[in-house]
C-alpha cells in the first residue's frame, strides 16, 4: 500500500520531473527519493515514470494516478485544517496565490489586519500568472487565490469582491494631454505597452485596444507594471494601469498622466477563490471580506488624479 510519503515525492516529481529538484523540494537525498519510488512502483506493480533527456517523464499509467494523488494531499491537507477547525483555532499557514498587478498595491495592509486577529495564522504570498495559479489551486498547490476574474476550475468555491477601475496613462509631455476633450478616435493607431502574454491584463488590453483601433507593442512585454509605468513616462508608448496602482505609493501621477476618452468606464473585476472542500471556508470568506473593504477604502478615498 503506497504512504503519504510515497504519494507527496510521486506528486513532486510529476511537477518538476526532476529527481534532483523533487528531493530538494521534499528535504530529501536523491537516493532516498529514488529507494521511495522505487519501493512504491513496486507495491503498485507498475512503472510510473521513464527517462527522457530532460529528466523524468510520466507513463500512461503514472499520468492515470496523478489525479488521485492529487486527491489524497487535499485531503490530508483539508483533514488537518478540519482538525484546526474543531479546537476553534485559526492557526497554520495558507498558501496564497496573487497576481503582481494587484497584490504588491492591496495585501500589506490587508496582511496587518489578519495578523492583529490571527496572530497564528500565516500568509505564503506567492505571486503567479493567474491562469496557472488557478490551476496549482485545484491541484492543492495553493489555498486560496485572489485573481481578476473569471476564475475558472472544477471544485472551487468562488467570490465575486470589487470592480477596480483601468486609467489611461500617456507621457507628461504627449499632445493628448493638452487637448479639452478626448474621444475615443483620437487613441486610433496609438501604441499600447503590455505584461507578458499569460496575464489576464494582457487579454483584456488586447480586447480594449480593439475597441479603440489602437495597437500592443508586440516586441516588448514589461515584467511589471512599474516597468510599463516608467516606459510610458519615457516615451514608448501609452498604458492602461489599475486604480490601485495609480493610488499606491509605487504607482501614483509622477512620470505619467491620466489621459481618458469622454464615457470611459473600463474596470476589472477582482475574486478570491478556494477549493469548495475547504474547512477554513468561514476563514476564507472572511479574508475575501478584508480584502474588499480595503479595496473598497483606496478606490473611494482621495487619490492621485489627472
């Protein structure tokens, strides 16, 4: 019969498909990771993985099990939370997935707050692109994601938490700025600076950019939206920044300008997520709440404005 030990390394080297890397990850020798295997694949009567140049590579049989392996950390993991749950104590870690678009800008205070209620619980930030952290959500790899939505994946419970408005941001010195009145034509042909293309900012902006008969520089992504900003403030381009980026220390009206046509009113809109299976439900659905009340406080606040 396989151990929960054998089904964490079998789980951690489908991930990496690396004997080195897996033993890492698991505080292990690489020969006691490879005697577990071993020992596993012959309680199973089967081959789970084979070599390949890269590494290690799953069999028809391996990929057939990955699933259930899967299943049996969540449930280990959901077992323990239970337990938690039933001595009426929020203590532990959760392993939290944000987008880089928006966590640097909302959670530390949100983190403070959590702290001052839970002084046991931990947050393990881990920003991601939010298309594979909402997959490493279903797979167990994480706890509880905050993404623009929609979040998609089967089992997960799902929670709707504000709308943050998108602003236009052109270089101080652009003709746009010094016109009355803008229109959406007069963006036509512009130049739109994006992130790298598995963010939903990208999407969206593409879809945005259609609307306005503008294009996205296609030969440069930005690894974060202070690279966009200051490219904008250079001269490269225009960019469409989230509220609570302009709003925050790092982000603000500096180097660049708010520059909008008349009735613009793009946003996006902004969710928690966590497996439905969860025992901290009340605990996440608490900690979505946070967050939206602070989301809530910035966007209504005084801020920065063109």
């Amino acid at each position: 019969m396989a151990t929960l030990k054998q089904i964490a390394i079998f789980a951690k080297l489908a991930d990496t498909g690396n004997m080195s890397e897996a033993a890492n990850a698991l505080a292990l020798t690489q020969p006691a990771l490879s005697q577990q295997l071993r020992t596993l694949e012959t309680s199973l009567g089967l081959k789970l993985f084979e070599r390949v140049p890269k590494g290690m590579q799953l069999t028809p049989a391996g990929r057939d099990l990955l699933s259930a392996a899967r299943n049996v950390q969540n449930a280990v993991r959901d077992f323990d939370d239970a337990a938690d749950r039933a001595a009426e104590r929020f203590v532990g870690s959760i392993r939290f997935g944000v987008t880089p678009t928006l966590g640097p800008y909302l959670m530390p205070s949100v983190i403070k707050t959590l702290h001052r209620r839970y002084p046991g619980l931990r947050l393990y930030i881990r920003e991601g692109i939010p298309d594979q952290q909402h997959a490493e959500l279903a797979a167990g790899e994480l706890d509880m994601v905050l993404s623009p939505l929609p979040i998609a994946g089967r089992g997960l419970a799902i929670e709707p938490l504000f709308r943050e408005p998108l602003r236009i941001v052109v270089p101080p010195d652009d003709p746009l700025n010094e016109r009355p009145r803008l229109v959406a034509a007069d963006f036509a042909g512009r130049t739109f600076l994006t992130l790298d293309h598995r963010h939903h900012y990208h999407r969206q902006l593409e879809t945005i950019c259609g609307h306005l008969d503008a294009t996205v520089l296609a030969d440069y992504e930005g690894t974060s939206l202070d690279a966009v900003q200051q490219m904008v403030g250079s001269g490269v381009g225009l960019a469409i920044l989230p509220e609570l980026y302009i709003r925050s220390d790092a982000g603000g009206l500096d180097v660049v300008r708010i520059a909008e046509p008349e009735g613009w009113q793009e946003y996006r809109s902004v969710g928690v997520a966590w497996r439905s299976s969860a025992a901290f439900a009340e605990l996440y659905t608490e900690i979505g709440e946070t967050i939206a009340e602070e989301a809530r406080i910035r966007l209504s606040g005084a801020g920065p404005r063109g």
